[in-house]
C-alpha cells in the first residue's frame, strides 16, 4: 500500500488480479467557479444529461461488489447536486471510504452538519491562491471570503481537512502565504497540486507553466514546512512532471485501480481519456461495472505491456511507470501509444523541453498577458463544441 497525495493505493500490475479499488464519481460538470487550470473536457457542456440517483446507487452497489473501497465525489461542483447527502448515505452504508472534493462553493454549515449525519470520511477543499485578490480572478468570483468560511466550519465540525492548491505559475511564488494559510485554518494535509495539462489546462498550458527558478524556490519553501510541521499537518508536493526525466505512473497503470464514472455515466480509465481518439466508451446506462471493468475494449486497451511501443517495451521501468500518461503521450505526440514525452528516452521528449524553455524565456507574470486564460465555462465550451 502507498499514499498519493492522502490517498491510500495498492500497486498492482497484473491485470488478472486488477480491481476497480478507486471509484471517482463525476457528479456534476455543472460549477459555478470558472477555472482555467480546470481538468474537465473543454466540451462538458455537451455531457449535460446527467445521472439519476438510482443510476449512481446502481454504480455504487456494483462497483463496490467488483472490490471498490475509496469513493470520491468529484465534479464540476459536486456540491451543486441535490441528492448529495442521499449518495453519501448510501455509500456509507455499503462499505466506502468516502471523500468530497470540492470548492465549497454550494456549501454552508448546515450542509457540513448533514454530511457529518451521513458519515462522509473526508473533505477536500480547494483554494485557488492564498490572496483573496487572485483567488477570484482565478475563479471567475468573489468566493474567498466564502471558501474561508467554510474551511473552517469543516475544522469546527470535526472533519480530517484537506486543502488542495492547484499550482502553476501565478500563484506558485505565494507558496509561503499558502502554507501560512493552512497553518492558520489548521488543515491536516495540505495537497499542493501540480497543475495537470488536461482539459481547460492544457488549453492553457503555455500561460500556466511555471519557471524553473519558480519551481526551485517554491520546493525549498515546501521542504521547509514539511519539517516545521512534521506530525502536525501532512504537506504532499510533487514536482510538476514537464521538469522530470521520469513520467508519472499515470493512474497507477490504464485499467489497475482507477475507474471514473462521468456525470453522463460515461465509463473512463482517467479522467482525461474523453479526448483521446478511437475510442467507444461504455456507459453505465447500457453495461454493468463488472462488463465495462473486465471486458469492455476501452478498458482493456492499454492495459499490460503488449500495447507499449519502443523504447518502453524493452524497458525496465515499464513495470513501475507503465509508460507514462496515455493522455500526455496523445496529446503531444498525436499517438496515445506512444511513450510520454515527459520521460527523456521518448524520441519526442524535445516537445516538453520546447515547452519548457517557452516558459522560461517568458518572465513568470508574462504570460497571461501574451497569451489570455481562456475560462472553463458554459459560453467557452459551446465554442469548443461548435
Ligand atoms: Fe518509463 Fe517508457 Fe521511459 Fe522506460 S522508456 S522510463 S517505461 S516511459
Ligand atoms: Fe489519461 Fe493519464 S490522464 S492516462
């Protein structure tokens, strides 16, 4: 068992014994926040017709019969669905581990009490920067006052807290404020979340990139708080992958342990895997858990070695990184089979570093001003979908 980020996961890399251990429901796409490092496809707006709650129950009872002990509610803005209280009940009831993550935004106290009522394990709140000035300019919304607000409500009410700092180059250089923020609201794990470039980030990556002197300092800084705070609040950080030689092991391997469920009932591997091309992906409406799981193509497509390309398939490492992320590798390569760029032994690993020096050639306040945030919301995606 290893923890990622503060969340507890078995490494398996043989598929016969490969369990959906990790259910992550996307509730909603709906959110009233505006992101624009948002992971969601630029065209949710088009995946509108969401789940019902028997639907989701259904997608509970099944996965948790496959072997699924950790659920989280995720979205979009999970908060924003009625019968949140209801899944969290029922999900409880089954056997889960559960965890709500969210920007708070559709919560207030008495919705904190019910989920206590519930038994939801766990709450992650999301900030989007330590200054309420650029934490609204970054949600599109005068939210902080509120985020605040309720990150200590969740304190008062006894909940092990999360707060999760998505971090890229406009508020990485904020690392100590963000830190003394956590102190102040006195989380017990801080998640400070490497940007990833899916969905709306990748989008934007060229303006969200950080530098590499930004990053220099910012893990100092956290190196620093993780032994002033050793016992007392957990601080997770994880160099963003476009700096490494190595990729990540992108959800633990295609098919090992993750399973997404998308506000449609759309079946995913990862959550990314919307935008990759070829494939059919099952949904919850037409197949069970167990037929998507075991024996649907797309989740079996980039499972194993016998998909890899070289130079993963000879490789060593391919048991511990499966090659890296199979969104990644499309996404700048064009070819998910291919090994992720990020790794320095890709024949395409100079697309990263190309990326890299664009960000390092731009001063770290530059970017946005070159090139503008495009917002995730509604109006956006109806371009992208048009
Ligand atoms: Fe991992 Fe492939 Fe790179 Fe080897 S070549 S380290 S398996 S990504
Ligand atoms: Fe899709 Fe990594 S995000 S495989």
């Amino acid at each position: 068992m290893e923890t990622v980020g503060s969340t507890k996961v078995n490494h398996f890399t043989g598929n016969d014994r490969a369990q959906p251990l990790w259910l992550l429901a996307e509730l909603s796409y709906a959110c009233p926040l505006q992101c624009p490092y948002c992971s969601n496809p630029l065209d949710f707006a088009d995946h509108s017709n969401e789940l019902t709650t028997e639907d989701w129950l259904r997608v509970f009872r099944e996965a948790r019969a496959m072997g699924a002990t950790q659920l989280g509610f995720s979205g979009g803005e999970p908060l924003l669905r009625r019968d949140l209280e209801v899944l969290i009940t029922e999900a409880r009831k089954l056997g889960y581990y559960t965890n709500l993550i969210t920007s708070a935004m559709g919560m207030d106290e008495e919705r904190v009490a019910a989920f206590q009522a519930a038994q939801l394990d766990h709450i992650q709140i999301s900030f989007q920067a330590s200054s309420e000035g650029l934490n609204n300019q970054l949600a599109g919304a005068n939210v902080f006052q509120h985020k605040l607000a309720m990150a200590r409500a969740v304190k008062k009410h006894g909940y092990p807290m999360v707060l999760c700092f998505v971090i890229h180059r406009y508020n990485i250089d904020q690392m100590e404020q963000i830190l003394e923020l956590a102190i102040e609201l006195q989380a017990d794990y801080v998640e400070l979340a490497t940007t990833q470039y899916y969905g709306w980030a990748w989008h934007n990556r060229d303006s969200l990139l950080p530098t590499r002197e930004q990053l220099t300092r910012a893990e100092i800084l956290a190196h620093q708080y993780q032994a002033r705070m050793k016992g007392k609040m957990k601080i997770y950080y994880v160099v963003p992958d476009y700096y490494e030689n190595r990729p990540k092991a992108c959800m633990n391997g295609w098919g090992n342990i993750f399973l997404t469920i998308a506000p449609d009932g759309t079946a995913l591997p990862c959550h990314a895997a919307r935008q990759l091309p070829g494939l059919s992906l099952p949904n919850v409406k037409d197949h069970s858990i167990e037929w998507i799981w075991r024996e649907s193509p797309d989740f079996n497509l980039f499972r194993g070695q016998g998909w890899m390309k070289e130079p993963c398939r000879s490789c060593p490492d391919r048991f511990k990184d499966f090659g890296g992320c199979r969104c990644q590798a499309y996404l700048l390569t064009g070819d998910p089979r291919n090994t992720d760029p990020v790794c320095s032994l890709s024949p395409h690993h100079q697309i990263v570093a190309d990326a890299i020096a664009t960000a390092n050639r731009q001063a770290p306040s530059a970017a946005s001003e070159t090139r503008p945030w495009v917002f995730r919301n509604p109006q956006n995606s109806k371009k992208f979908c048009a």
